[in-house]
C-alpha cells in the first residue's frame, strides 16, 4: 500500500517563491542566449541550455523529497538520494563554462560576459536551493551536525564531478553507459594522489569556495537554520 504524499503549506509557498525568482532569473538566461543566436546568427553558447536543463535536475528531485510534510521511508530516500547526488555536480559545473569567455566579433564582449555570468549564477543558485531541500531532509533524521556535514561532503564530491566532466570530460550517464573507464580514472587518482595534484587542487579549491558561497546563503535565512536545530 502506497503511502500518500502530503505538503506541507508553508513550505509550498516559500517553494512557489523561489520558483518565482528562479524562473525569472532562468529566462533571462534564455533570453539572453536566444538574443545572440538571432544576432550573431551563430550558435556558440546554445550548449548552456543543456547545462541549466541538467542542473535542474537535482533541484526537482530535491524539490519533491523536500515538499514532502511527512518521515520519507529509506526505500525512497536513498535511491532518489543516490540520484540526485549523481546529477548534482551538474549544477555548479555551469560556473566554469566562465572559460568560455573571450572577444569576439559581431557581439559586445559585456554582453558575452553578462549571458555566462547568468547562466553560471542560475547554476550555483539551483545547487544551492537543492542542497539546502537535502541538507534539511538529513538534518530532521540525523540532527544539524549530520545535516552541515553532508553538506560538506556533497559539496566536496560534488567539486571532483566538476572536475571529471570539465578536464576528463565525463558526463552523469556515463556511470552508467561507461562505468569502467569511470571507475578505473576514479580508483586511479585515489591510489595516487600525487600523480595528479591537480585533481585534488580542483577539488579542494572548489569546495571550498563552494561551501563558504553555501555557507553565506544560508546565513542570511537564519529562519531556515532555526526550523532545523528545532
């Protein structure tokens, strides 16, 4: 017997809120992409579309487990879980499609400049509001120190992703549709760790840089933090 989903109202609304905010900010990023099509007659940054369709992702799986007012079972929480931290990286990935910057001609580079910024801050945004819908579904179960230290460690894996699929071009599906080489390049650098400093300088850079940005947003809603330690 399937047991019902309720929501609860508060939640709702602060969630039809953000949805607000976050989907005026998405479109401009779409609009913004599809203006330099049209202008330039080129296709050079069609590929963020994509990438903000992916870091969506983890937001509307997160979103559902998080709308949910009562305990969730452990047979839903993990395997959705285990998804959403597979295409969670997805998210903040965007911020290095900064690399992409560069003059060029037919288009204003601050217009450039401004569409990537967009994308990259509609990216970091999703991560967060995702790992904050997480971090609370932990923390009501486990307390608020199992809560920040899940965080952490999502925000850290989440870093070595990026640098999978930035520098090793390696993309979610490919745990599935390639999982040896995934697994061998993985395994690879955990065994020797010096023979790739630049995997954990990535990693641990970009962490932290992550978690200070995370940890920030969310002081500036103390009213979250308050519901959590109660």
């Amino acid at each position: 017997m399937s047991m019902p989903i309720t929501i609860a109202l508060p939640q709702l609304r602060q969630r039809l809120s953000l949805l607000l905010v976050l989907g005026a900010s998405l479109t401009l990023s779409v609009v913004l992409i599809t203006f330099r099509v049209f202008l330039t007659h080129q296709i050079t940054f069609v590929f963020l579309l994509w990438n903000l369709f992916l870091a969506l992702i983890p937001f509307g799986l997160s979103t559902m487990l998080g709308l949910s007012a009562g305990r969730l079972k452990a047979r839903v929480l993990l395997p959705v879980g285990a998804v959403w931290l597979l295409f969670f990286p997805n998210a903040p990935y965007i911020l290095t499609d900064l690399f992409h910057l560069e003059p060029r001609a037919g288009v204003p580079y601050w217009f450039d400049l401004a569409l990537l910024l967009s994308a990259a801050w509609n990216g970091l945004m999703l991560a967060y509001a995702s790992l904050t819908d997480m971090q609370g579904l932990v923390a009501r179960r486990l307390g608020w120190g199992a809560g920040w230290a899940f965080a952490t460690v999502a925000l850290l894996l989440s870093s070595f992703g990026v640098y999978l699929g930035r520098y090793l071009r390696f993309n979610s599906w490919d745990i599935v549709t390639n999982p040896l080489t995934l697994f061998y390049d993985i395994v690879h650098r955990i065994l020797h760790p010096m023979a790739f400093s630049g995997t954990w300088g990535v990693t641990l850079l970009y962490g932290v840089f992550l978690l200070l940005g995370y940890a920030t947003v969310r002081l500036l809603g103390p009213a979250d933090e308050t519901r959590e330690r109660a």
